[in-house]
C-alpha cells in the first residue's frame, strides 16, 4: 500500500522530506486542514460581501496597482490575468525535483488556513505532487521580492489549463490534463491568483534541495580531506580531541572526530613522521570544515522556519477578523541565507583544491604529479588546473545577491531581496564543489597507491576497493575528463 503523508499544522522537518520524497509518498490534506482552509474561505466570501472598502488582492489591482478596485463579476478574470501576466520566467529550465519541492511547500503553505483559498485549489495542487505533474518553470525572473512572482506563475498556469508541465521527463502542453487525468481547468476565486504567486517557494525549494544535497557533501569532504591527509602522510596530533576542547566551537568538533574515526588503525597515520608540521590545508581542516558545518547550521534552521510559515498576502485571521496586508513574502531571509551558504560551501572546495594542489607537488616521497616516469606522462598535473578554476568560479559566484536591490512596480516594491538570484547561484556552488571533491578523491586514490605496502585505515581501504572498481589507478596517460566523471559520479551514489 502506498504510504501517504498528511498535511497539517506539526512542523515539517528536513527529515520528513527526505522521507517524503525518496519513498514516494502521497500526500492527503488532514481533516485539520480542510477545516482551517474551508473557515478562511468562507470568511473571505462574507467579508466581500458585506464590505464595500476594497481588500487588498481580493477585489484591487495589484503592486502599485492596490488601489483599483475591481468589480465582482471581473474577480475570476483579475486572478487569471495576474497568473498570465506574470508568467515571465526565461533562462534554463527548474529541475523537476526542484518544482518538486516547490509544490511540497506551496501546499503546505496554503494549508494553515491564512490565505483565503479553496480546498479544490490545494486538492490539485496535491494531485500535480502525487501524479507527478511538474510545471514547467524558468530560472530567471524573481527578485525575490514579492515573492517569487514570475516562477510561481508558471507553477499556476497549469491549474488553469495553460503553460507546460513535464511528466516523467516528457513536456506536454497543460491543456492535455484533462485528458490524461480528468483534471478540468480551475476557474480561480477570489485571492486565488495571488495567494499562489505570493510567496518563498522558488526560494526555498531551492535552498532545500541544496541543503539536502550539502548534508551528503559535508560527510564526503570530511572523509576525502581524511584520505587526503594519510596521503599525504600527515601527523595526526592536529584531530586530537584535547586541541578542539580549547576552542569548542561545534563544527570543529565535529570534524576532528570524524577524521580521527575514518583514520582509525591506519598504518600510515601510526607511522613515524619526520614532518614535524603540515600544511593549514590538511592541519586545519577541523576548523575549515567546521566554520562551514556551523554556518550551515544557521541555514538549515532558517529554512525549517520559512518552510513552516504562510508567505502570501493578504493574510486572513478569521479568529481576530482582520485581513492584513503585509509582507512575509518578502525573500531577504532566504537571500541572506543562501549568500552564507554559498561562501561555506565554497570554503570547502576552496581548501579541497589546496590539498590537490599539495598532493601533486612532488612532495613527501609522492612521485611528481602522481604518476609513474613523469615528463613522459603528465598524470594528475591538469585535474588540479581544473579544481583550480572550478574554485575560482566559485569565488566570482559568492558575490552576495542580498546586498543589491532594484526598484520595481512604479516604486511600491522599492527594495527587493535578490533571493533568486541567491539560490540559482548557490546551486551553481554546490555542484562545483562536488566537482572538486571528486577531483580531490581522485588524486588521493592515487596518491594512498603510492604508500604501498603500508595501508590506510580499514574505513579508507574499504571506500577505496570500491572507488577503484570505477576509478582505477592511473598507470600511464590517459583522459581524464572521463575518470573525473566517473569520481562525480560515485560521490552521487555510494553511501557513507
């Protein structure tokens, strides 16, 4: 029977999602959630009609439209040409696992019962996430400001039988839903449009899914900068527990005992070193890694809030009987975040390519470039031009997107968060940095190659048997773009 996830008010954690997403769970709107959705709505009906004061967004323009009203019999059409209108997403296309997790979160959004719309309206939505219904969306467009205003568009033209969505992988225009599922097009109520175009998802899904992806990453730098570091035959005095004690910052921690556990009975790191220091790359990774680990702490925690708030406007309290106009839209959380994200995770490359670097200097009885007769082969001499870059963009790409701002909407939307541009950088990063560290355990591999006959420890000697069955040891030339496909390859899938 298929599992299925029921929508309400407990928080949604990091874990559930994993665990909603990779087991394919269903969703199902609680009979918590039906109720707060039916109460908001049917509050919003008697207040349009008892009020003759425009509300914003239920019966006005929008932006720096607000304060033209619209009449009753035009509302359904004010909705749908705010989706229309709206829909000016351009650039790459949006990973559907990405459009994913945006339906995720704009159902559970919605579902608190603060933004005035039907149960029908979430009812699709949740039949787009269970079918696998992804619409299309484009990178480009969002300030981040008003929420993600162009991309969530796009995820609305569906529901309304316009735009594209892609089905296992296949594009097809919308209006075939009603053939494939039965789905007529909705005819969007009252508040509708915007409570579907305001919001964080494209933001936060984002940011999501880069979190996600950075969890596994961090666990791989730790384990990689440990091969590293036997590699390059390093003293292991620097993990000692009682260094960290004295500066006890989490992360730090955290990373010297991972390196001290993936070393564990190594014959390498027992062996007698006539290096008394080494090199910040290798010796400071506990408190590189660490500075990242704890950044990324703040990231994960700010994401857990937004992912469990109501990001529309107007907001409606039916308890208190207001309708507020705000601005939990607004995307500077989002954007800040992703910014901090970006250069912790850029750090983590960044010193990754440092130890490339060192490993095919030539140094600490490793053949130069890691290859046996070099002049005749170049070995590993490129791959670190290629990390080098790689980093280097990474640089460039942490350029904050949250300082800068551009007026839009005639002046009424005068500061805008950048979000957007915050997290389709960040995703940028991220991948590169899994680029670098497959880079990093390439060479490593190669390098532990040359301390034969003494081994590493049994956790790298067990990783490596398996690495090398994909990736295996660089005897003479060859290209190398294919082994370091390979390596980016093998980071995705093999599980530590």
């Amino acid at each position: 029977m298929q599992n299925t996830h029921y929508i309400d008010t407990c928080v949604l954690s990091l874990f559930q999602i994993e665990t909603i997403i990779d087991n394919k769970y269903k969703l199902a709107l609680s009979e918590e959630a039906v109720f707060k959705i039916n109460k908001a709505r049917h509050y919003l009906n008697a207040k349009q009609k008892e009020n003759t004061a425009p509300i914003y967004g239920v019966n006005t323009g929008f932006g720096s439209l607000c304060n033209i009203k619209i009449d009753d019999d035009k509302l359904t059409s004010l909705q749908e040409n705010l989706v229309m209108s709206h829909a000016c997403g351009t650039g790459d296309r949006v990973k559907d696992e990405i459009v994913q997790l945006m339906l995720l979160l704009k159902i559970q959004s919605l579902s608190y019962g603060y933004s005035g719309v039907t149960v029908d309206l979430v009812q699709r939505l949740i039949d787009f996430f269970n079918e696998g219904v992804y619409p299309l969306i484009y990178e480009q467009g969002s300030l981040g400001a008003s929420g993600d205003l162009a991309p969530l568009a796009h995820i609305s033209l569906p529901l309304i039988g316009k735009g594209e969505v892609s089905i296992n992988g296949e594009v097809s225009a919308s209006s075939k839903l009603e053939h494939h599922f039965g789905w007529k097009p909705l005819v969007l109520q009252s508040k509708e449009g915007l409570a579907l175009l305001n919001g964080t998802q494209f933001m936060s899904a984002h940011l999501l899914y880069n979190i996600l992806k950075t969890n596994k990453l961090l666990k791989w730098a730790d384990t990689i900068a440990s091969i590293s570091i036997d590699a390059f035959d390093c003293n292991m005095s620097p993990y000692d527990d009682l260094v960290h004690q004295l500066r006890p910052h989490k992360g730090q921690i955290e990373t010297a005992s991972n390196i001290r556990r993936i070393l564990k009975d190594s014959e390498i790191a027992k062996n007698y070193k006539q290096n008394v220091q080494d090199p910040y790359s290798f010796r400071c990774v506990p408190q590189v890694h660490g500075a990242s680990r704890d950044a990324l702490r703040y990231v994960e925690q700010t994401l857990l809030t937004e992912i469990n708030s109501v990001t529309d406007n107007p907001n409606v309290f039916v308890e208190d009987d207001k309708i507020i106009s705000g601005g939990n839209f607004h995307g500077q959380p989002m954007a800040i975040s992703a910014d901090f994200m970006a250069i912790a995770m850029s750090e983590i490359g960044n010193i990754s390519e440092r130890r490339i670097y060192q490993l095919v200097s030539g140094q600490r009885g490793l053949p130069t470039f890691l290859i046996n007769s070099p002049g005749l082969n170049s070995g590993f001499m490129i791959p670190q031009y290629t990390a080098a870059s790689i980093a280097s963009q990474n640089k460039q790409l942490c350029t904050p997107a949250s300082v800068d701002s551009i007026v839009s909407s005639n002046g009424q939307e005068d500061h805008v968060s950048m979000g957007a541009n915050a997290v389709t950088k960040l995703s940028k990063v991220v991948d590169n940095v899994e680029r670098i560290l497959a880079i990093e355990l390439f060479n490593a591999s190669q390098a532990i190659y040359f301390r034969a006959p003494l081994p590493s420890s049994p956790v790298v000697m067990e990783l490596l048997s398996h690495f090398r069955s994909k990736v295996p040891i660089v005897r003479e030339d060859k290209i190398m773009s294919t082994e370091i496909q390979e390596a980016i390859l093998f980071l995705r899938n093999h599980k530590i």
